[in-house]
C-alpha cells in the first residue's frame, strides 16, 4: 500500500467529503472529517521522510505513464507543503466540532463537513500533482468549496464576502486556465516534467510570454498579492472562525506554492529571472504589501479583520524572499509558508474561542478576557508575538532569514522596512493585549474560559510555535533543502 | 561548572514556580523568594571561583539554527555582572517583603513570580556565550519585566508599559536585531571571541555605522534619544526600580554595549578605526543632559532615574574610549553605580513608605526622624558622584585616566563637570533632611489625615537591606580588588 501513498493523499479525503454528506449526522461527519484528516497528516508526515532520504517519488495514476497520463510527482517543496496543510487540517477537524455547533446551524452540519473536506482534498491536490491542467481542476475543487465553507457564516455579509471571493477567485482561476492553454497550444504537454524540458524550446515565444503574464496575475490574485487582496479581509472576517483558521493557514500557502512550482520548476528560475524580471515586480510589490497592510490592520476594531490585513502583509514577507531571486531567500519563503500557517491557525483559533464565548470579535468587547479566558488569550499573546517575531518563535526563525537573504544581497533597506514593519506587528497585537488585560470586564458575568475542545488544537499550535522556534534546524534545514531544488530546476 | 551555569538560569524558574506554589502563605513564600536568591549567589560565587583561576566554562542549551546555538559562558565580565546582580537580589528581596507589605501592594504573588523570572533572565544575558544568546535573554527580560512596570495596572501604568516595552522593542528589533544579522552576515559566526570577529570580514567605512547599532539598538544602555522608557519605568513599585531599573535592566544593557564591544568588535580595531570617536560625544552629551533634567525634577525617583541616565552613559563612554582602562573603568562603574544608586532607591521607597514622602520638596527635616535612611543616602550620593570614602570613586578614576589615554582632555572635563552636577541634585536631599525645615503646617495636617497612618518610620526589612548597601558602597572603597582583578582579566595582560 505504501506506493499508492500520493494517491491517498487526495483520494482519502475526497472519498470521506460525500461519505459525510451520506451520514447526514454532525457527530458522525465530524468522526469522518477528523479520521479523513489526521490519515493524511500521516500520509504527508511519511511522504516527506521518503522524499529527503532517497529523491523525488513520481506516481503514474491509473498506471497511464506520464507524460500523457496524469503524473503525481512528490518532491522535498511540495511534500513539505503537504505537511503544512495537513498539519492544520488535522488541527483545525477536531477543533471544528464545538465551535461549528455554536456558529453553524444543524442541520447544515454534514454539509460543512463535506465542503471542508473537500477544500482539504482540492488543497492537497493542488499540491502533489505534477500535471498542469490537473492543477486547475483541484483549483476549482478547493475553490467552490471554499466559497461554500465561507457563505455558511452567521453573519449576513458572510454572503457578499463569499460572492466577491467568488467573483475574484474565478477570474483568477480563468487566468490561471488561460495561460495553461497557451501553454499547451506552444508545447503539446501538460507535464510538469516535460513542460520544464519542452519549455526552454520556445522561450522566445511571445506566447509563452504572454501565458506567463496570465499565470502570474491568477496567481497572485489567489494568493492575495497587494494590489490583488481585496476578497481577503471580508472573507476571513465573515467565515465561520474554523473555517478561517483553516483558509488563512492553508489557502493562501498553497497559492504561493503554485507560484513558486510554475515559475520556478515549470519555466525555470534563469526565465523568470533572468527574462521575465519576476524578482523586480515583486520586489515592489511585496514591499507596499508589507508595509501598507501592516499600517492598515493597526486601525482595525475587528480583531478576525485585523488579522486578516496582517496575513496580507505576512503573504508579502512570502513574496519578498521570493523577490530575493536567492537560495537564502526561497528558504526564508518556505519557511514562512510554515511558520505563518502555526501563527495565524493559533491566533485566529484563539479567535475563534473569543466568538464562542462572546459572540464577538470586536476589540472592545474583549476588554478584560486576560482575567475571563485566561488560556485563550495567553495563546493569543504567544500567538502573537510569534507573529511579531519575538526570539524563540517561529515567526522569529522567519524573520532571520529574510533578513539574511536581504544583507546577502547588500539591500540593508528592505531589512530595515522588514523589521519596521515586524513593530507594526507588535502595535497592532498590542492594541488588543492592553485592551484584554488593562480594561475592566464590562460583558456577562457567566463569561468564563473556552472548552477545552476548543482550547487544545489552539494551543497544539502554540506548542508548535514555540517548538520550531526553538529547534529550527529541522525546518530550516528541509526549507533549504526544497529552496535549492526550486532553484537548480526539475532536472537536477 | 557547566552544571552550575545551567543552574544559574533554573534556579531562579524554580524559584518563581516555589512561589506560584506557595501563594497561599505569604511568610513561606517570601522565605521561599529568599532562600532561591541566596542559593543563586552561592551558585555565582562557584562559577566566580572557577573563572579567575582562569577556568571557561560553556555549555550549548539548545541549537535553533545551524550553527547558532544558544550557549552559556561564563567570562569574566560576565561573571562581574552576573555577581552583582545575585547578590542585590538577595538585599533587594529583602527589602521588598517590607516595602510590599509596609505599603500594601496588591498581586504580590505575581509580583515575586516575574521577579524571579526577570533574575533568570539577567543570569541568562550575564552568561550569553553569543551575540544570539544575548539578544534572547535581553529580549526575554523585556517581556518579564513588563507586567513588573505595570504593577499597578493603572492608567498611568498601561501608559508608562507603553512607552517602555516600545522603545525597548523597537531599538532592540529595529537597530540591534539588524545589527545582529549583519555581523553574522559578514563574519559567518556570532561567538564572542577575545580580539572581536569582525576584523578583516567589514568594510572599514561600516564599522562604524554596526557600533551605532548596537549602541543605540541596546535600549536598556538609555543612550540619548532612547532614554525615555527609563523614566517611565519608575511607576513600578520601588524594589523594582531599585534592581531593575538601577542595576539588572539598565545594567544589562551597558553590559551588552560593553561586552559587544570588547568580544564582537575588539577594542583595538574600534581605536585603530576610530569607530567610536563620534559615539563618545553622544555619550557625553547624554551624561551632561541627563544630569541637567535631573536637576528639574521635584520628584525623588524620577531626579533618581534621570541620574541613573546620565550614569549609565559613564558605562557607555568607557566602552567607546577603547581602551584597557576605559574599559576597566567601564566594567568597574557597572559594579559600583550598581550599589550606590540601589542604595539611593531603597532610601527613596522607605521613604515613601515611611514617611508618604515622593517630592524632594518635601523632604525638610525628615533626616532628623529617619537619620539612617538619610545617612545612607549620604553615602549613596557620594560613591554616584565619585568621592572617596567609597567605591563610586575609583570607577570615575579609570574612567579618567582612559580618556586621557585617549587623548580626550574634553571628556576629563566633562566627566568633572557632571560630578558636580550630581554632586549638587543628589546633596539637596541629606541635607534638607538634616538642616531643612519640615513642610509647612497646613500641609502637614493634610498628611496626618492620610489613613491614620502618621509617620510610623521605615519597615524594619526595608532598613537592614539600606544598611546593607551603604555598607558594601564603604567597603569598596578599600576593597574593590575582586572587581579590578575581574576587569583586568578582561582587558588581557
């Protein structure tokens, strides 16, 4: 069984989505949500150990032989990007159960199982699949869910939120499909592999040029590129608060990974860099992001909304390492695709702990829930100052690197911006630190700490936060490992 | 040794959880506090015997990145702060069980438990075998001294709280992180090593520009324009701005300049470079203005806190003379402005304990009903300001005798001109208790009114821990051998 190990990847939550529908009881579909879950973080946990030990795994599905059968192709990028959204996944199912009881009505239960599961499967897809075309179809397949899993939350904007993530998403995904299409009319293939051997043929193509401009804005639409972020803040805020934990982790990462899997594997890094100037539109682009969002989310009142702005600013740390067009920079990118996805499952779950018990976010409303929830908005505080990088986090080990790769390449003043906008961080998660630890309690007196179902995958993440923020040199050491394949290209 | 290095950081965290478990009975819990703060001093007395027969302990706690470990280390600079700060510990733990009772603080519990926290922390910069490590401990002790300025949870304390994390977080993130990544960036290691590890890995031009850095990135050194948190900081309650904010934060923050200065640059390629040449007169500049602003204020603790800038700037200043015995004199005004301005304080809490007293104003007379407090603040003024019969004088010595070496005749004058100035803020107080007039009548009935509490003197805990300190400031007038020896250990044959 174990060769079949990257088809199960995708196959065990796809199959566990519609069993969920069929149970038609919450507990049950939550039973199959968490088990679908957690065999999956097993499976990416055993996939990445394959892959740094002895190379690239290439799984021909159906037994067609690649290049025209679809081809699942694992290596250290994308296996690390499994674990990174299995690893939330596995979190995020157990945590649902409470919170959904309280956010969703019962009777759609089933039906959010389902539409996660299924986002689940159209994530993990994306990730391990070596086929272009087949990229679109899990796309779509986390996509539509996603809108789905958005819409299901309690308040009514949850429904604009959705549709304008909607309207975004599909342009982007045409873009996406658009420049797939040129790509195949120049080469005849859908192959990662053979694309990148087939690709360099015809370089001087204006079409492939053109495919690369349609690509680069769908993905950065999906993966909410300042100027391209505007569906985030409204969806992140509306959603249903596991729902958000688990977009905010997962969504956006594997965005980034496409990104860095099409131009970097696909075309190449010497085309992207060297022709397409990729690393001078980002540079910029990554910058205002960084900056911008950051001065943005300190003038939030909704907290879920203010850490939506900073998952803005943080995609733009992503972008930056990128941009960096170094070894050096791509480990800091795959880092933080890690590192960003602990932080912000264990902030926007402490989030979701607040909405159970308060029904709100607002920051005035959590006044003196350092005394109420204790536990919660301890887990928000590590949260947060992992998110502002303080020593010994991960968000810490993140910044390190950038930074690094930023002197590497004698830009001392991205380092500086860099770090100013670590202390935007720390603003903006002080404002609600003070107001939950200096006000005095004003809401109902029966307030009192979150369940623990609730409280333990918050602070499983917060665990992890600390954990890799002290022994970085495993993560570390695989980011590296991956930002050199994505540099020296598939055929090394 | 390396099992007592690692046991200068647990002890005081086993400490702080032995008070969490016994907050139901303060007198166990404060005995508790006691006993930890007397076992760490002992434990730093092994590792100081150890390191000057010459032994260099290390050990490797954890390796968060590769090649970047956190390490302990004990050297001797590090073993002089390090002693220091154990041993005030001890007096200032008890000296707090009469200030927080005598003035009825509220969260004691919480209050020993960060405390203790905070000594780990400062053993943990004491010992830092690296940059990183360093940077860590100094980042950690911000955050445990955080709830220690916000104590009283008010208005003004969120505000102070404020100002105090975002100033030592911003210079600590923006300046000294950068500073960090730079040095590694350049010389591939972040250990301290004798000589420094930039030499031949930086540009001449840039050395300058990492000094200022990490001068101005270590905010706890409160180089001017960055001081502000240090003001601020004294609405917590007393004991804490008599450890914390005279000797363990502050110190830590001077000791990193000092240390970063002496291991990672080297003092000789700072002078070869002429690096420091233009840092010298900020430090300068903030010695002559603190001094100035402290002149301004009525209260006792801030005209304290802007002395203790205009100290530690002293500290700074041997540092960028580099040379041996600027630095001698640097290491040796760590030491002795450590006791004399913790005596100061503690004279400034029994005060206000004591007496209701904050406002220099108001302090006529009161000597004749306090003579030892007031008498150990006597004693405190005259080793800040440098004169014999105590320890403050020969730090200011070294520190003279450097700046000639360096050539700076200026700085000789300037150095003399601030002792004046101390001389004349810090005089005001002994003696308008012994010679002042107590405050006027109408004045004095407001005060009798205040909670029946009348002038019942200061809490017997309070003045053995004064006594104690104004002692030790005596005593180092004629032995500050240990100290000395340590520093030349430092500073090489």
């Amino acid at each position: 069984m174990a060769e079949h190990y990257p088809a199960l990847q995708v196959v065990v939550p796809l199959l566990a989505a519609p069993l969920c529908l069929f149970v038609r009881n919450g507990r049950a579909a939550w039973g199959l949500a968490v088990l679908a879950s957690w065999s999956a973080l097993g499976i990416s946990l055993v996939l990445l150990s394959q892959v740094t030990s002895s190379g690239v795994i290439s799984y021909a599905l159906g037994g067609w032989a690649p290049p025209i059968g679809i081809e699942y192709r694992v290596d250290v990028v994308n296996a690390w990007v499994l674990v990174i959204v299995s690893t939330i996944g596995a979190l995020v199912a157990p945590y649902a159960l409470t919170s959904v009881e309280r956010e969703i009505g019962a009777r759609r239960i089933p039906l959010f199982y389902t539409a996660y599961l299924l986002c689940l499967s159209g994530l993990l897809g994306i990730t391990i699949t070596g086929d272009v075309f087949n990229v679109f179809v899990f796309l779509e397949i986390s996509s539509l869910s996603a809108y789905a899993l958005i819409a299901l939350g309690q308040d009514r904007r949850a429904l604009t939120s959705a549709f304008r993530y909607l309207v975004a998403g599909s342009v982007g995904a045409t873009f996406i499909v658009i420049g797939i299409g040129l790509l195949y009319s120049m080469t005849g293939s859908l192959n990662m592999a053979d694309l990148a051997q087939l690709l360099p043929g015809v370089w001087e193509s204006r079409t492939v040029k053109v495919a690369y401009g349609f690509l680069a804005v769908g993905f950065c639409l999906k993966l909410a590129l300042f100027p391209l972020h505007l569906w985030l803040p409204n969806a992140y805020t509306y959603a249903p608060s596991p729902v958000t934990a688990f977009m905010a982790s997962t969504a956006t990462k594997v965005a980034v990974y496409m990104l860095l899997r099409f131009f970097l594997t696909v075309f190449g890094a010497a085309f992207s860099f060297d022709v397409m100037a990729l690393d001078r539109v980002l540079l910029p682009l990554a910058l205002v992001a960084v900056v911008s969002m950051s001065l943005v989310a300190i003038f939030q009142v909704n907290v879920k909304r203010l850490l939506a702005y900073s998952s803005v600013a943080q995609i733009g740390y992503m972008i930056l390492g990128l941009s960096f067009a170094t070894v050096t920079g791509l480990t800091a990118t795959l880092l933080h695709l890690f590192n960003h996805a602990l932080m912000k499952g264990a902030l926007f779950m402490a989030m979701g702990c607040v909405m159970y018990r308060i029904g709100s976010v607002h920051i005035d409303a959590m006044a003196g829930l350092g005394r109420r929830m204790p536990a919660t908005m301890a887990a928000f505080v590590a949260g947060g100052l992992s998110l502002v990088g303080v020593p010994l986090t991960v968000g810490f080990v993140s910044k390190w690197y950038l930074i690094l790769g930023a002197l590497e390449r004698g830009w001392w003043p991205v380092a500086v911006l860099v770090l100013l906008a670590s202390l935007m961080a720390l603003v903006y998660i002080w404002r609600v630190v003070e107001v939950a630890y200096f006000r005095e309690f004003t809401g109902d007196e029966r307030t009192r700490e979150a369940p623990w179902t609730l409280l333990w995958p918050t602070w499983a993440l917060v665990v992890l936060n600390l954990y890799f923020g002290i022994d970085a040199g495993r993560t570390a050491g695989i980011a590296r490992q991956a930002a050199e394949v994505l540099m020296t290209g598939i055929g090394q | 040794m390396t099992a007592h290095l690692i046991l200068s950081l647990l002890v005081p965290v086993a400490g702080s959880a032995l008070i969490v478990l016994l907050r139901r009975n303060p007198n166990l819990r404060e005995a508790a506090s006691l006993v930890t703060a007397g076992v760490l001093f002992a434990i730093v007395l092994r590792i100081y015997g150890a390191v000057s027969d010459g032994a260099r302990p290390e050990v490797i706690l954890v390796e968060p990145f590769p090649g970047i470990p956190i390490a302990l280390e004990a050297e001797p600079l590090g073993v002089l702060f390090a002693l220091i700060a154990s041993f005030l510990w001890i007096v200032t733990t008890a000296y707090s069980i009469g200030y927080m009772r005598g003035h009825h603080e509220k969260n004691q519990t919480r209050f020993y438990f960060f405390f203790a926290f905070a000594i780990a922390s400062v053993m943990g910069v004491a010992f830092a075998g690296n940059l990183f490590t360093l940077f860590v401990f100094y980042e950690v002790l911000s955050l445990t001294t955080f709830p220690l300025v916000t104590h009283a949870g008010t208005e003004a304390a969120r505000r102070a709280g404020r100002v105090y994390l975002g100033i030592l977080f911003s210079t600590s993130i923006v300046f000294q992180l950068l500073g960090i990544i730079w040095v590694y960036a350049a010389a591939g290691t972040l250990d301290f090593a004798a000589g420094g590890i930039l030499r031949g890995n930086v540009a001449a031009g840039t050395v300058p520009v990492l000094l200022a850095l990490f001068v101005f990135g270590i905010g706890k050194a409160a180089v001017m324009p960055f001081h502000r948190w240090l003001p601020a900081a004294m609405v917590a309650p007393t004991p804490v701005s008599a450890l914390l904010h005279a000797v363990a934060v502050v110190k830590a923050g001077v000791f990193a300049v000092l240390k970063v200065t002496v291991y990672v640059f080297g003092i000789d390629f700072v002078a070869e470079l002429g690096a420091s040449n233009w840092l010298m007169w900020i430090a300068a500049a903030t010695i002559i203005l603190g001094s100035l602003v402290a002149f301004t204020k009525d209260n006792l603790k801030a005209r304290l806190a802007y002395s203790t800038v205009s100290q530690l700037s002293y500290v700074v200043l041997g540092a960028m003379l580099a040379n041996s015995l600027g630095v001698i004199g640097s290491g040796m005004h760590i030491a002795m402005h450590a006791f004399g301005k913790i005596t100061l304080f503690f004279c400034a809490g029994a005060i206000m304990v004591g007496a209701h007293k904050s406002e220099v104003s108001q302090l006529g007379g009161l000597g004749r009903e306090m003579p030892v407090v007031f008498a150990a603040f006597l004693i405190g003024t005259l080793s800040i300001v440098g004169l014999p019969p105590t320890g403050g004088a020969w730090s200011k010595w070294f520190l003279g005798l450097g700046s000639l070496e360096a050539g700076q005749v200026g700085l000789v004058a300037i150095l003399m001109l601030s002792s004046l100035l101390s001389l004349a803020y810090l005089m005001e107080i002994p003696l308008k208790g012994f010679f002042g007039k107590p405050a006027g009548a109408g004045h004095g009935s407001g005060d009798d009114d205040h909670g029946g509490h009348g002038h019942h003197g200061a809490p017997k805990w309070s003045v053995a821990a004064i006594v104690v300190t104004a002692t030790a400031c005596l005593v180092l007038f004629v032995y500050p051998e240990p100290f000395y020896r340590l520093m030349t250990m430092v500073t090489g044959p």
